[in-house]
C-alpha cells in the first residue's frame, strides 16, 4: 500500500492526458463522464483493465468531492483520490476482509447506535461509528441503510484478510492441450461477450438461480439481528392449515373463507382465518417465499410484537377493500397476500437502498437478463402492476384480489409512517 493509501496514478502511453487536481484525466468527446487511468492498491486492487471513473452522486465524507468508481476484484469500490478513503458495499467487504469481522461490524452498526460525524457518500445521511475490535484498533463508518462501509486511508489494510480462495491443483498437461484449453477458453468468453449467457449473468448459488428463472425476486444481502420466530410461525401455521384444507377445499372454503356479502358470519373470523388457506401449491409456495423473504427483516426492525400487528391491520385493510369494491360479493375469498403486501411495502420503505434481483428472459431462447435494483424500484413495479390490474378486477374480469393486495399495501404504508422511527434498529430514511 502507498503512503496515506492513495491511488497510484498510471497513465497511458499515447495518450492526451489532461491534469485535474492530482488526477490525470483521459478526455471523451462523446461522453460528460471522464475516465481517470489511476492503479488502486490491494487489498481491494482494480483489475488491470479497469481505471476509474469519476461519479457525482458519491461524495467522500471527509474532502466532499466525487470519488472514482473502479472494478475490483471483489466488486464496485469508490475511492477519494485527496485522502485515499474508501467507500465499499458490506457485500464486496466480505470477500476482501474476513467473515466474522464484517458480521462484528454489522451488528455493532445496529445495536451501537453511535452516531458519526460523517455523511454517507449515497445517501447523505449520519452513518454509525463501529469499532472492529480490541485486536484492531480501528474506527470505521457503517451507513445501515445503504450497507456501506466507509473506511479511512489505512484503515481497510488494518483489518484481518478474508481467507484466499482454495484452487483446484492443475495437472500437468502437454504444452499442446494447455495450448488448446486456453484457446477454448478465449472463445469462450467472446461468445458470452456477445451473446446474454445464463451462467454469467445469474447467481452462484443455484437455488438462487432457479428461484430468478421462476420470476421471483432475490434478496442479494440479508444481515439479521435477531431470529424471527413470529415468521417462521406464521409461515408453519399457514402450511399447515392449507395442506389439511387441500384435502376437502369444499368444506374448508364453505367454513373458513371470506364472503364479502356474509363478512360478518361466525362473529367476523373469516376476516382472519381466510388469511392462511390457499386455493393451490402454487398459490401457497408463492406466498410463503414473499413472507420468508421479505418478513424476517420486517420483524428484525419492528420487533415480535409489531411484525404480528402489522400482519393484522394489512389483512384487514385487503379484506375490507375488497369487501368494498368487489362486484362479485357472493364468490368466497382465501389467502395470505393483503398481508403479505404490507410487509413487502413496509420493507422497501424501510430498506429502500437493499438490492433485490429480478430476471427477464425467452425460455424459447434460452436468454436471460438478470437486474439488481433498489427494493424501492421493485416496490414501485409492483404497486404499478396491482394499479393495471385493479380495473380488470373492478370489472369483475379477474380471479386475483389486486385489491386486496393494494389495501394491505396501504396498510404497510401507514405502518411504516408510525413505525419507521420506532423499530429496533435506527436507519437513515
């Protein structure tokens, strides 16, 4: 690492450099963004085709100026090329610094509650002051809505090194085949950069992968304080009495099912027991990944107790606005969504900076697309989904209860104006 853990600056022969500061840019006639040719050190080094680039919208804490985005070899880094601080993703931190000490740094961030004086580079908000331990006497900046972490010049170098990944030992080949593999290997990776490959483009993990290629959004980081039993009891007891409920639908539906036009029948329980039977596998598993999903870090926030009562008040709010505005009152009405609508909405309002996945693609051709976004984003499609089928619904066309779905999301919306500051987790908003 050089002096002060600033960027080492490497240009380019041939080139027209152009000084900006202590910077050397490369000027673009056809682009506002300058590309900067700077060698960042290790530990999270940039790879040798990749300089970096100046972004606006990321300001360093300290000097208040842009950092330079680079592609390291663990991830996205951006960097302050006055004072060498870096400004890093907790997801790309954990492959560059060992595990327990970025889970350390986490839980200190949300149960320290130290404020900084320091702003986040995104969002521009206090971030919390984390110590990383006795053996490491460093102080670090952690901005728990955006999970970044920002670490002064010197500072990342300090922390122990995450453990260098196991390699394969290589047999000895003949210098022919070693010849041929890496000729195969260059072809290789000219097709994938011409065409969307799968393997590229989709997670490691493949019940990830296949979780994308059903249409299911993916959580990329989940960091839990606490274990959320009233999810994992909730999702039990919906399972439970729906697989019993597969067994006679007829009665179970005659029984336990909402009729808008009797909502009122067996003192108003149907209100609640209609929320956990479903009318298929599919329609059950779909439910219950949404609620596993997106739950455990509602409950982390809220706590046991407000987790349930925000179930509550979404379900009735989606039950009574379809009670309302449904044209067909007499057709009974099962499932879990209006509740489950809240919580999703109350976690992008509460999370609105934790990227969440979404693949797009042609089965017919097997290419897919794979998009990380904001929970914000993915919210915001969401709610314009429900709004273009609620007409259909209204109309009496449809056989989903969008407006269940948007009467538990306004539920959550609600719950997050009383709650955000009161959760068990302070977050910048």
């Amino acid at each position: 690492m050089a002096c002060g853990g600033k960027p080492q600056l490497q240009p380019l022969s041939g080139h027209a450099l152009q000084r900006c500061g202590n910077l050397y840019r490369l000027p673009d006639r056809h682009s506002r963004t300058a590309t900067y040719l700077v060698q960042f050190d290790p530990p999270l080094a940039n790879r040798p085709d990749c300089g970096g680039v100046l972004e606006a919208s990321m300001i360093c804490p300290r000097c208040q100026e842009p950092l330079l985005r680079y592609q390291s070899y663990a991830g996205l880094v951006w960097q302050c090329a006055r004072c060498g601080g870096r400004a890093v993703a907790l997801s790309v931190l954990r492959k560059a610094v060992e595990e327990s000490t970025v889970r350390t740094l986490w839980v200190a961030a949300t149960q320290g509650r130290i404020r900084s004086s320091l702003l986040c580079p995104s969002c521009r908000k206090p971030m919390s002051q984390v110590s990383v331990g006795a053996n490491v006497p460093v102080t670090i900046d952690v901005c728990e809505l955006c999970q970044f972490v920002w670490t002064d010049a010197g500072e990342l170098e300090q922390m122990p090194a995450a453990p260098p990944p196991v390699k394969p030992q290589e047999t000895d080949l003949p210098p022919e085949a070693k010849e041929a593999l890496a000729m195969a290997k260059v072809e290789a990776l000219s097709r994938r950069a011409r065409e969307s490959d799968i393997s590229e483009e989709l997670p490691d993990s493949p019940l990830q992968a296949a979780l994308l290629l059903l249409g299911l959004p993916v959580e990329e980081e989940n960091f839990l304080q606490s274990q959320p039993w009233m999810t994992w009891l909730t999702a039990f007891t919906i399972t439970a009495i729906s697989v019993m409920a597969f067994f006679d639908m007829e009665r179970a539906m005659r029984t336990l099912a909402l009729v808008p036009a009797e909502w009122w029948r067996y003192g108003g329980i149907t209100l609640f027991t209609s929320f956990f039977v479903h009318g298929s596998a599919f329609h059950l598993l779909s439910n219950l990944y949404f609620l596993l999903v997106f739950g455990d870090n509602v409950e982390d926030f809220l706590g046991h107790a407000r987790f349930v009562l925000l179930l509550v008040l979404a379900t009735l709010a989606g039950n009574f606005l379809h009670i309302a505005f449904d044209p067909r009152p007499d057709i009974p009405c099962i499932g879990a969504s209006g509740g489950i609508s809240g919580v999703v909405v109350f976690y992008a309002l509460a999370f609105p900076y934790a990227r969440v996945q979404l693949a797009y693609g042609w089965w017919w051709a097997w290419r897919w697309w794979v998009f990380s976004m904001p929970a914000w984003v993915m919210a915001l499609l969401w709610l314009l989904l429900q709004l273009l089928g609620v007409t259909e619904q209204i109309a009496g066309f449809s056989d989903v209860s969008v407006l269940a779905h948007l009467g538990g999301a306004l539920a959550g919306f609600v719950c997050w104006l009383l709650w955000r500051r009161a959760g068990n987790m302070v977050y910048c908003s």
